[in-house]
C-alpha cells in the first residue's frame, strides 16, 4: 500500500518531457518532487507561476513564492511570474498537457467531486472547474477510500461534481486504474496488495485482467 509520497512517486512516472503540467492542491503537489532529472517540465501554478520545482528545504522558505494551496515552493532557473488572467488563459486555451488533481469522489464514467462537501465551510471552487473543463489529460491522485472505509470510486458521484466524464486515469493507495467506457481498468496494484483487495474496495464496476502487475516504485 502506498503513502501520499508512493502516489506521488507514481504520478511522476507519467509526466514526460516537454510537458507543461497544472498540479492541484494537496497530493499533486508532492509529484514535483519526483520527476526524473533527465526530462525537462514546466510545472504551472493557477495563482500564476510557470517553473515551479520541488519544496524548499526547512528553513530556505521564501514566503513570498507559494503555489495555489499557499505553500511555499522554489522555481526553476527561467520561471515566470503573471496575473490570474494570464495564467487562466493558459488554462483554458489548453496549453498544459497533464492536470493532475486531489479528489473526494470520481465516478466509474470518469466524473469528478473535488470542490465541495455540502454542510461545511470550504475555501471556494478556484480554478478546479476551469481545470477539469479545458485539460484533456486529468489524473487524480486520491485515497482509495475515506477515513470510514467506504470507496470513493463510485457508481456514481454523490458529492457536487466539478466536472463531467474527464477524468482519465486514477492512481490511489492501492491501484493504478484508467477510466474507461466500461468502468475503472485495473492496470496495477500497490505493493503488497492484493487484486481482491482492490476489489472489495472499489465500489463502481471494476474491470479485472489476468495477471495485474504490481506497481514499480523506486
């Protein structure tokens, strides 16, 4: 089973070179961290910043460089700096190659819930359903279920969704899977666990091979 650096360390496996990359807020912004030192990828923060790099040391923060979640960050020799509508524009014209997003809930159709729990206090939207509605390339990295154990790959969406049929692949706690029309693929497990296991905790129709390997993390 993997840990939020695991999922992160996976994710990084599919960021190739030349990409421009969008990282959401929370696990996303870990795959920085792990992207091979022989490609070249600009990382883009919605907040606008373009060549974000990994997470500063302790104690070498800058407090005035910080990325959508208002961490703090480093940037790349020849990072760029620009307003909301600039950095929105890039979004929405679809100038980033991979959006990689944190999730509560995706749907075996590819539906996506990652803005709002109805009943409590949240931040607000940002530029989530400008991200899910212009990228035609979105992997979630989520947990495989919440903290009650129940799936959050679902039938369907319980939660308000923030996009509709977009999501391509997820890489979770447990398994690599892939959207497809037919429902979550099982591509990989997690180290250690077990394709039964993935099973009782997938609740949306899960399509299973022979032979399922196990991830490959170093």
């Amino acid at each position: 089973m993997l840990d939020k650096n695991g999922i992160a360390k996976r994710i990084a496996q599919e960021v190739e070179d030349g990409y421009y990359v969008n990282l959401g807020i929370g696990i996303p912004t870990l795959v920085a961290n792990y992207v091979r030192d022989d490609i070249s990828v600009e990382f883009q923060s919605e907040n606008g910043i373009l060549g974000m790099g990994p997470f500063p040391i302790d104690g070498q923060e800058d407090a005035d460089l910080i990325n959508a979640g208002k961490q703090t960050i480093t940037t790349l020799p020849g990072a760029s700096f620009f307003d909301s509508a600039t950095s929105f524009a890039m979004i929405r014209g679809k100038h980033v190659n991979l959006t990689i997003l944190g999730a509560m809930e995706v749907s075996e159709n590819g539906d996506i819930a990652n803005w709002k729990i109805p009943g409590k206090m949240v931040k607000g939207m940002g530029g989530a359903m400008d991200l899910v509605a212009s990228a035609e390339n979105i992997i979630v990295a989520m947990m495989h279920t919440n903290k009650a154990g129940e799936s959050k790959l679902l039938t369907r969406c319980s939660l308000p969704l923030t996009g509709v049929g977009c999501v391509k692949k997820i890489v979770t706690n447990l398994a690599v899977l892939e959207v497809t029309n037919k429902g979550f693929l099982l591509l990989e497990r997690a180290p250690g666990v077990t394709v039964e296991e993935v099973i009782e905790a997938t609740e949306g129709a899960l399509i299973v091979n022979d032979n399922i390997p196990e991830m490959k993390i170093d």
